[in-house]
C-alpha cells in the first residue's frame, strides 16, 4: 500500500511539474509573435486549462498534507499572478458609480443584426438591446445594412437608434443584398473617422475622434481576423469536446490548424498597425474596443493594451467569455482605455442574440 502511494504521488508530481511549465510558458506566450512562432499562440489558448489544473494539483497536495510540493503551484500563481487576474478578474459591482465625467460604452459583435428584421409585432431584439442599453457610445461589429427589406435597411437603424444623432459607418464587404462592416453611434460628436489601413479580406479597424465636455476621446473600434472557420470545422470541435475522441481530434487537428495559424499571424501585423496608430496620436483620452478575435493572453491583446488598462480585468468578474457558441469558451471581445480613465462594472451581458455577448462599462475620465 505504501509503495502503491509512492508511485501514484511520484506520478502526479511529475505531472504537476509538467502542468506548471506549461502554464508559465503560456502565461509569457503573449510576448511571442505568432510570425516567429505559433507554437505558444496555441499555449496561450490553453492558459485557463493550465491555471485550473494547477489550481487542483495544489489542491490535492493540500488535502493530503504533503506540504513539500504545494509550493510548486504557489510559486507558479505568484510567477504568472498578473496573467491570472487579467484572466480571471474578481471584482464586486460598484454601487458608487461616478455621474460626472463618466461614460457607458457598449462594444458589440451583433451578426449582421441576428439576420431578421424589425416590426412592432416581432421586434429585432439586437437592435432593440442597443436601443434600450443606456449607452452613450456603441461600437459595432459585423454590423450590416439591408439594401432592400428582408432584414434592417439604413433608415431603420437610424430611426430605431435615433438616440444617436452622430453615426459613423465603415464598409467592409458586400454579401447579397447586405453591406456589412463596423459601426459607432454616438451621442457626443464625432470630429473625424477614418479607417485604418491594413490587410484583410473581410476584418477591418475604423478610428474616431470624439468630443466629450470639450475633451477629445480617440476610439478604435476593431474587428480584427478571425478564424474563418466553417460550419463543419465547428461541428468537429463541438464532437470531440462532447465525445473526446482520439479518432476526432486527428480530423479536428487537421482542419483547425492550418486555419487557426494563418490567423493567429495576420492578426498579430494588424494588431501592430492599429497600436502604432494610437500611439502617434496625442489626444486626451484613448479607447480601442471590439472583436479582437483572441483571449486576455494574446500577442494581438498584448499588442494592443500596450500602456492602456483591460477595463474587465479591471472592474469585471470571473472569465467573461463573450463567444457563446461550438464551447468557444473565450473572452474574445475587449475594451482597453487609457490610464486617466477608470472603468467601472464592466459586464458580459448573457443575451443570446448574436454568436457574441455584449460587453459594457462605465469609463470615468478623469
């Protein structure tokens, strides 16, 4: 019986080493360029597994009483801390929201407006969301124009949100009937938009210049690559996850990878692109928001953030996931602010509208 637990904690010791290279490494794997290296693009995907694996390995190490080896996992939590909270953030909602010189902006991937129309009868609850969310900026992605009927036309939009007396539309691509691309509604004027150039088929980033209280505010909203993957590349992953077959994962892996590489590259030049443009600005406040199409440990967001603060990590609680189909448990949509902002109760709204989840905050600028 002794031996048998000798060798069963020699085995999980090892195991643990393993499982905490692993988190380290993907704790730092958002400093890597994906052009140089999509090995640990792929860690960081795996960040969360790693920290909960390491969270029960010093669990069990713990409850056991072999206090030699939890500060295996507690060295690893103090190593990789700041990734960890950026990850998982635990802050209670503030009931002392500030009323002055505060914001609330909502970023949100809609899917083409859910693909319905609106009427009195069956209103479109996309639009009627954004219509009664109280925001005071939206930023829109996949946002799209109906130029006949069947869906939401132009006019539609800007009668059903006519809250918003400043809009800014950004064309991207032209499917059918529907114009799509990124969108900001804005009840403060919008001085200047332009779109930022890089290379993308059918993904863009759009900047604007805001007036608040005679401050300038420089927002970027984003719709950075994503992973173009197919109907049947989802199905695959949602079957292995359900049935975690090693026959699956062979298709899974085969169909996935060379998808996900190419993406994971082109939107670390994009994300590069869009930080240096930031960056050249002088303006008084900075928000870059929207679909980032990449976790909390990303190059793109790592990219991005820069010198500015992750508003969920900052204010939000738990992980935020924001995709909400195929078990693509990520918190892919983002909104990051300069440092004299402070954000308040950012929050992924569960509204199953769209294949993402609303994203909001209050940003005191200070």
């Amino acid at each position: 019986m002794k031996l048998l637990r000798i060798l069963l904690h020699s085995f999980l010791l090892t195991a643990h080493v393993l499982v905490v290279i692993l988190f380290l490494l993907a704790a730092l794997s958002d400093k890597i360029s994906p052009e140089t290296s999509t090995f640990f693009a792929y860690l960081g995907l795996g960040f969360p597994v790693f920290c909960v694996l390491n969270f029960l390995f010093t669990l069990y190490w713990l409850f056991t009483q072999e206090w030699r080896f939890i500060w295996i996992g507690l060295l690893a939590f103090t190593l990789g801390w700041k990734q960890v909270q950026l990850y998982f953030p635990l802050h209670s909602p503030s009931d002392n929201v500030p009323k002055e010189n505060t914001i609330k902006l909502l970023t949100y991937n809609i899917m083409s407006f859910g693909y319905k129309g609106h009427t009195a009868k069956n209103p479109n609850p996309v639009i009627q969301y954004i219509a009664e969310s109280g925001a005071d900026i939206v930023c829109l992605q996949e946002y799209a124009e109906d130029v006949r009927r069947e869906y939401l036309t132009k006019p539609q939009i800007y009668k059903i949100l006519k809250m918003y007396p400043y809009r800014s539309v950004v064309y991207l691509t032209r499917t059918g009937r529907l114009r799509n691309g990124i969108a900001v509604f804005s009840k403060y004027p919008i001085r200047k938009s332009q779109r930022i150039d890089y290379e993308s088929e059918s993904n863009g980033s759009a900047l604007h210049q805001i007036q608040i209280n005679g401050k300038t505010l420089t927002l970027i909203n984003n719709h950075l690559e994503s992973f173009k993957l197919t109907t049947e590349d989802r199905s695959r992953y949602s079957a292995f996850l359900s049935g975690m077959d090693s026959e699956k994962l062979g298709d899974l892996r085969s169909s996935l990878q060379q998808k996900l590489g190419t993406a994971f590259k082109i939107r670390a030049a994009q994300a590069r692109v869009v930080a240096e443009t930031a960056d050249s600005l002088k303006t008084d406040y900075t928000v870059i928001c929207g679909d980032f199409n990449d976790t909390p440990i990303s190059y793109a967001h790592h990219t991005l953030q820069h010198n500015l603060v992750d508003a969920f990590a900052e204010s939000g609680r738990g992980m935020g996931v924001s995709y909400n189909e195929n078990y693509f448990w990520f918190r892919i949509d983002h909104i990051l602010h300069s440092p004299n902002m402070k954000a308040y109760n950012c929050t992924v709204d569960k509204v199953k509208y769209s294949d993402h989840y609303p994203m909001w905050c209050y940003l005191e600028m200070e």
